[in-house]
C-alpha cells in the first residue's frame, strides 16, 4: 500500500460514518415539516412570485417545497454505498504490481475487514465520487438555505407570518426576535456552494499520483461535511421551534 491508499481509505470510512449522522439529521428534518403541515397545513399564506405577493396558498403549499428536496436527498445517499464507499489500495502506481496473481485475493479480504466495497480499479487519479459526494454536500445545503431564506422572510414584522421561539434575540434591541438560525442556513448554503468550485479544481489529478489536487481535496471535504452537519442541525432545531405558521 501506498500512503494514498492508506488516506483515501481513512477519508471514505470517515465519509460513511458522517453520512450515518446526515441521514439522521435529515430524516428527523422530514419528521418536524410534517409536525408542521399537520398543525398548520390548513392555513393560509400569501403565495409570493420575486419577492411579490401572487395568489393565496395553504401552508402545506410551501411545505411541500421544503419537503421533497430533503426527502430527494435522503433517496440519493443509497448511490454512494457501492460508488465512494470503496475501499482504495492500488499501490504505488495503482497496479498493485508487488502482490501479482495475489492482488484480487487480497483486495477482497481488506475490504472485507473494512465493510467496504471492492473497486474495478484504483482511483488514486480519479476523484469523481469525491466530488460527487461534495456536490450532494452543497445541494442539501442549498435546499436547507431555501428553507432558511423563506423563514427569515416570513418573519418580518410586517408580514409576522410565522412564530418562532428560542432562535436569536438582540443585543441592543431587546424587543426583537432576530432569526438567526433561518439565517444561518443561507450562510452555509452559499458556504458551501463557493467550495464546489474548488472540488473541481482537484479533479485534476496528474499522471498516476498527485500530491497538489489531491491536498487541495483535505482543505475542502472536511468543512463542506461539518457545515452541511451544521446546516441540517440548525434546520431540524429551526422547524422544531415553529409554533405558528400562516392564519387561520
């Protein structure tokens, strides 16, 4: 094994026990919106076309554009078992020439041990499940800040369309009910949307092994998890503190 073998193995085992935990956080995401459309589905709120207000819809209305994204995402984590959670052990150059008629037979019992797939070949050059991971990252993200940027709309005191307890107060104003953690989905969403770029930069893996794009990868993968982490944290608390939603 080569040190790459060793880094890219340890970053998938990471990737799949930190997907367990997104998993989580998104299912009882999906829990708290239908605790809502079960509360409040019924009410009215004014549907809104570039930030103008349209026609009426219910609530259930606006929920559903918050639900099936989540749920889409849940659905898609099923492709990574067999795609990014693959062990890495190419050796040297990706061949394993030193094991020879051996190499298969030794893949397989390694994965074994590590309850992870066996890949067709090394992927020491080709990163494209990494970056597919980081981009179903950026999409929950991006559907959670969604959900924020409404909330924080509704919030408005004009609009008061909404009620939200515990989420963020003022420092100076007392009075006010700032919706800090509505906005802090936005923050992560447009966080991580900026890293994909980045990702993509590390696509470009030279030769048989590089050292540039692939250390560009370890700056990267590691915040896009911890914020989607954060973002469907804040998420799963922000629905659970709605205590009114739309008018009768």
């Amino acid at each position: 094994a080569t040190s790459q073998d060793i880094i890219d193995t340890a970053l998938v085992l990471r990737l799949k026990r930190v997907t367990g935990l997104h998993r989580e956080k998104l299912v009882g995401l999906l829990t708290a919106i239908d605790r809502l459309e079960q509360e409040f589905g019924e009410n009215r709120l004014m549907g809104r076309t570039r930030m103008q207000a349209a026609l009426p819809i219910k609530v259930a209305d606006r929920l559903a554009n918050w639900k099936a994204p989540v749920s889409a995402h849940i659905s898609t984590l099923e492709k990574f078992e067999g795609k990014l959670f693959v062990l890495q052990f190419g050796g040297a150059v990706g061949t394993l020439d030193k094991l020879g008629e051996k190499a298969s037979e030794v893949t397989g019992a390694l994965a074994g041990r590590l309850s992870l797939a066996v890949p067709a070949r090394s992927w020491h050059t080709d990163r494209r499940s990494i970056v597919e991971y980081c981009e179903w990252l950026s999409h929950v993200t991006g559907s959670l800040g969604k959900i924020g940027a409404d909330i924080a709309l509704m919030a408005q005191n004009e609009r008061a369309e909404i009620e939200i307890s515990d989420t963020g107060g003022s420092s100076a104003m007392p009075h006010k009910q700032n919706p800090v953690l509505a906005e802090s989905l936005v923050t992560l969403a447009r966080f991580n949307a900026t890293q994909i770029s980045g990702m993509h930069q590390a696509l470009v893996h030279e030769q048989e092994r590089s050292g540039t794009a692939w250390s560009l990868e370890w700056m990267l993968v590691p915040l896009m998890a911890v914020a989607t982490g954060a973002a469907s944290r804040n998420a799963l608390k922000l629905c659970e503190a709605i205590s009114r939603l739309g008018e009768n």
